[in-house]
C-alpha cells in the first residue's frame, strides 16, 4: 500500500525537496527559447493545490518491478489504469471502457517507438513506410530513424506518398505545430493508423466526440503540464498490438517508473473529482483555468499579430465542446507564425533574441515557424514585446534584410 495515495501528507518533513531552482529575472537581451513545449504555464495553478496532490511513499514501498502480474500491461500500476479511464470518460474525449487496453511508457516519445515496432512485421521484404501529413511534428522523422531499424523507416509527407504496399500514418489532432484537426490522408489498403491526440484536451480545443481508433496516444505533459514525471499511455483495441508494444517496453526499460505513475493517478484523479464537483462552492477546474489562461493568451498574439504587419497566423473554427457545454475557439498549444513576404520567419525572431522553431524541420518551408504558447508569464509577455517591436511592412523588412546581407560582405 501506497501511503498518502488516498489522502495529501500532512507531515512535510516526509516530503522530499522538489528540487526546482528559482528562475532568473529576464533582462530586456534575454534569450527567450520558445523552440520548446516545455509546459511550465500551469505551475501556479498547481501551486494551489500542492496540498491535495501531495503523496509520501516509504522506502520499503514499490520495490518490485511488477504492478499486476494479471494484466497484459504488468508494469500498469492499477491506480493509474482506473484514473485515466475514469478522466477520459469524465472528459469524453476518447473511449477507455474495460475492453480497451491501456499500455503505459515512459512519455508517448517511448509508446511512439513501440507502436512502430508492434505495427511492422519481420516477414516483409523490405521496412514498412512511415508517413506523416506535412506541416508534420518535428520529431518524428528523427525518432523513425534513430534506431535504424530493418522493420519501418521515416517516406515523409503523407501527401505525397504513392508507394504501394502497407504503410504506418501518424495522424497529430490537433496537429503538431499548426493546431489543425486531422484526419487520415493516404487511406489505402494495407495502412495502419497511429492517432497522436496529445493535445485533444478542453484547453486547447473544443472536445467534439469520444476518439474511437485502434490506437490513440496520449501524454500527461500536455495533459496536465506535468511533463517531468515522464508518463504517456496508449489506448489499443488489439490484443497482439498491446502485447508487442509492452514488449519492447519491457525489453528496453523493463516498465516504467511506479512513483511517476502513483503520482500521475494521483493529479488525474484530483481533475477529475473537480471536473465532477457541482457543489456551492465549486472552483475553476483545471481544463477550465487552462482554457481561460490560452484564450487570453491568443487573443494577445493575434492582436500583436494583427498590428505589425508582417507575420500571419491561423484562423480556427469554433465548435462546440462536449466537455464544457457551450461553444469554444480552440487554442492550440502552438503558434504556427507565417511571414507574409516569404521571409524566413526564425531568423527574422532570433534577430530579435527569440528561439523558435522553423518550418523546415515540420516539412515545408522557411517562412513558417513555431511558438509555444505554454512559456511561463514572464516569457510570454517579454515575447509579445519583442513581437511589437517588430514594426513595417514585409516589403520594408525584405529591404532591410538585404541591406543587412550587402553590408556584411563589403
């Protein structure tokens, strides 16, 4: 037994130190990274519930490698299967009954790598292609790759894929960098669908219908903004593809860390008794607060957008939430940005001390780049800044740039 699961610690000098560092003050040269997803927005919201998420576990606690020798997954602590079948069902954004498998990794990154190798098969002659719609997540040719595998390899653009034979799609909805909602491009015979839902969650989009494919991917960084405890899951219809995919967890970390489960059922359950309180005095529940916090922050970008001139951004549809019973404009995690005159858009941000991450590493081209949206306060607000700085015409800019380029070589 897990002590302090059920209930928050009430002696704090159980609790380990969390080791954060206070971070430093911004300074008006400051380097600001917006090149990562790193969600550390929601910090002060957990901050106020420090308390109802605290948990201790003994030394002598959790010591065996197995969770449940009876399920398929054996390293899927209990606790965490029932929280994020519950969540889901509270959420209704994607279906978790008992006759769908749960299979736990260390992030989606490690659920990612498995599902590539239960969905491919020694038997054929040459790896199965891997494909993706372009603007497509930056890390998936890399981690196709990475290993080198004789059983799949990275075929690019799901657009412009016309080989025959079977094929992997990923499919990113919203999709990785520019928030739109996918759905499968080659649809031919012999494919099989890998659905990235990372961020179909109420604070980034309105929840439309309950997600039903055969595989669906989920990550509790973008969940939650918990991204250290380094916990994804999958929900798999099928038997044989769970039981490979928990295979090569177990051969490659053999399962995954109980504590970041223990923890992760614990924050889970913790938004779902809020989303499910409709006492007198009910509170701001997490998806509710997450969506406030990226709506303000959209509407600023697309006024500082909207009044330089030069960059562009994406136009979103509403629809109507499930979740929250009332129509939403979705808010992506990211800004895909767009320079209007072809500029290359993350040279023109790094000129100004802003990381982003360029378009070519999605799939296309320079003038696209990628903000997050999930910086702390701080950071957001420095970045929006800078963006205002950035005054003129494209025209004007273009100008400027080749001035720039024609001064550096005399």
């Amino acid at each position: 037994m897990v002590v302090g699961f059920e209930k928050a610690a009430s002696a704090t000098k159980s609790v380990m130190p969390s080791g954060k560092k206070t971070p430093a003050t911004l300074s008006s040269d400051s380097v600001i990274n917006f090149a990562r997803g790193d969600p550390t927005m929601y910090h002060s919201y957990w901050s106020k519930l420090e308390d109802r998420c605290t948990m201790v576990i003994p030394g002598n606690d959790l010591m065996s490698y197995f969770s449940d020798a009876g399920n398929l997954c054996w390293f899927l602590m209990p606790e965490l299967d029932h929280a994020i079948r519950r969540l889901h069902r509270v959420v209704g954004n994607a279906v978790a009954d008992d006759d769908r498998f749960i299979v736990v990794g260390t992030g989606s990154t490690q659920l990612f790598q498995a599902l590539l190798y239960a969905l491919s098969s020694p038997d054929e002659p040459e790896p199965i292609s891997v494909v993706a719609a372009a603007p497509f997540y930056s890390s998936y040719p890399e981690e196709t790759e990475f290993l080198r595998s004789g059983l799949y390899k990275w075929a690019g653009d799901a657009y412009s894929f016309d080989k025959d034979g079977p094929y992997i799609e990923v499919v990113t909805s919203p999709n990785n960098p520019d928030g739109a909602i996918r759905e499968a491009v080659v649809n031919r015979e012999g494919g099989k669908l890998i659905y990235d839902l990372a961020y179909y969650w109420p604070q980034y989009t309105p929840i439309t219908h309950r997600a039903d494919y055969d595989v669906i991917l989920f990550t509790f960084s973008k969940a939650t903004g918990h991204a250290g405890s380094r916990i994804g899951w999958a929900i798999v219809k099928n038997k044989e593809v769970a039981t490979k995919m928990v295979k090569f967890i177990e051969l490659s970390s053999i399962g995954v860390s109980k504590e970041s489960q223990l923890r992760a059922a614990k924050i889970l359950g913790v938004i779902s008794d809020d989303c499910q309180d409709s006492g007198p005095n009910k509170e701001e529940n997490f998806f509710e607060y997450g969506y406030r916090l990226m709506s303000e922050r959209w509407e600023k970008l697309r006024e500082v957008v909207e009044r330089n001139g030069v960059f562009s951004l994406p136009k979103y549809p509403q629809d109507y939430c499930n979740f929250s019973g009332k129509y939403t404009d979705p808010s992506p995690a990211f800004g895909w940005l767009r320079s209007k005159e072809g500029l290359n858009c993350d040279n023109l941000l790094r000129e100004h001390n802003i990381v982003t991450r360029g378009g070519t590493t999605f799939g296309v081209g320079s003038k696209y780049t990628r903000i997050s949206m999930l910086s702390p306060d701080e950071e957001f607000n420095l970045f929006l800044e800078r963006l205002s700085a950035i005054k003129g015409t494209a025209k004007e800019i273009v100008i400027d740039d080749r001035l720039r380029e024609k001064l550096k070589s005399l």
